[in-house]
C-alpha cells in the first residue's frame, strides 16, 4: 500500500463528502425556511453514518449546527 496515495484518496473523499453534505444542509434548511418549519434560531441534531461495507465497520458522527 502507498501510504501517501492512500492518503490522498481519503482526502479527495472527505472533500467529495464535505461539499455534497454542505449543500444538501443548505437546500433542507432553506426549503424548511419557505415552508415556515424553521424559524432561522434553531440548533439542528446532525448525525453522519460512515458505512465501510468492505471491512464491516459503521461509524456514527453526531453533532449540533446553529442557525444563527
């Protein structure tokens, strides 16, 4: 394994995951805003799963984001 490649690879998919989870935040709470089921002061519960099906290991990365 080349340990710097392999690196590189991870990080290439974070920032996939990153930017796809950023937006599709946004669009859920500007939506929810329009439909008045947010008033813009909330703290919205996050949760990521991290599926690796290859190896059998699931991990779950809990947080709060705050609208304002």
């Amino acid at each position: 394994m080349d340990d710097d490649q392999f690196n590189m690879n991870i990080r290439r998919y974070l920032k996939k995951v990153g930017i796809t989870s950023q937006r599709e935040i946004e669009n859920a709470v500007r939506k929810a805003m329009e439909e008045g089921a947010l008033q813009g002061d909330e703290v919205l519960d996050m949760k990521v799963t991290l599926n690796i099906g290859v190896l059998n290991k699931s991990v779950d990365i809990d947080g709060e984001i705050g609208l304002n």
